[in-house]
C-alpha cells in the first residue's frame, strides 16, 4: 500500500481544486485529509479508483465531525435568530450528518463519499460541497435530503454501510478471488 501513498497538502490545495475539477489527484497521504466536511477535496478529484476507496475506507473509519459544542452560532433567518441543534446528531441522522466548525453549516457524509456513483451534477451540493445553514427549516430539509428508500441519499448510505463492513471491502472481495483463483491452479 505504501506505493500509493506521497505527500500531498491538502490545506493547500483544497480551495483551488473546489473550484477546478481538472485538477485530479493521483497520490495521496491519508494523514493530510480533512475532518472538517467543507475543507475536503471532493471524491471526484481522486483520479486513481484505488485512492478514492481509500479515501472512503479513512473518512469513514475516521468517523463523522460532530463537535458537540455548549452553543453553535446564532444566524438571524427573518426576525428571528436560529442555530444548529446538537441533538440533530442523535436519531435517524447521527450516522451521516456531519458539521463545519468553520462554516456553520452541515454536510451529507455518505453522500460525499458516493454521490457521484449515481448521480453528475450540481443537485445537492448543500450536503457534499456548499453546506446547509437554514436552521428555521432544518429537519424538514433533512427529512426531504434523505427522502425515499430509493433515493441517492439512501443508495450512497448502502454504499457507506457495506465498505464499513470488512466483508464487503472492494480490496477484502479481490483478494479473496484471487485467493481462489491460485488455489485453483
């Protein structure tokens, strides 16, 4: 595994690659990644298959951004002032919900991971790129992002769950082919 890995700042390059999707990423130092959601380099630019699952394996191993502050900021929507709620980590959201210190805004972690599997685009960026921030109306929004058991939220939520799953790692099921194909022989 070593041979895939060079070091590469992220810090660096994060701000600029957000904005040029020709710059791919064919080396990576897993240590360089981002926990803060809108600090990450999109899974898109990971050109090489190998690193992009590698880099799914460690955000996903590494766990969600979840800082469970006393108090968020304040953000005034109309008259009113509104925050993000930590209990909105606890629930039906606690496994993909993630939070930006930074931006005051919330991301989609599987959807991160696995969007552009199944959908190109700029839909839904709110979760993987921009961030959401309307507090007034979050649950609903949160409710809607999810949305039915076939939509692309759900789908790249399967995809999380099974490359958490050892058994079910790409690498785990080539080596065991290949374990069986040289017994054969």
């Amino acid at each position: 595994m070593e041979k895939f890995l060079a070091k590469f700042n992220h810090s660096q390059a994060s701000s600029s690659m957000n904005d040029n999707p020709s710059s791919l990423i064919d080396d990576l130092n897993l240590d360089s990644l981002e926990a803060d959601p809108r600090k990450r380099v999109p899974i898109a630019h990971y050109n090489n298959p190998r690193i992009k699952d590698e880099v799914r394996k460690h955000y996903i191993q590494k766990g969600l951004c979840q800082p469970k502050m006393d108090s968020y900021p304040p953000t005034k929507i109309g008259k009113r002032v509104r925050q993000f709620c930590k209990i909105w980590f606890e629930g039906s959201y606690s496994k993909w919900l993630g939070y930006s210190v930074e931006k005051d805004s919330v991301y989609c972690l599987c959807c991160y991971l696995f969007k552009d599997d199944f959908f190109h685009g700029s839909t839904s960026e709110f979760y993987t790129k921009t961030g959401f921030r309307s507090w007034n109306r979050a649950l609903e929004r949160f409710r809607k992002h999810v949305g039915d058991v076939n939509s692309i939220h759900n789908k790249c939520f399967n995809k999380m769950l099974d490359l958490s799953n050892h058994h079910q790692s790409i690498q785990v099921v080539i080596d065991k082919h290949s374990q069986k194909v040289n017994h054969r022989t």
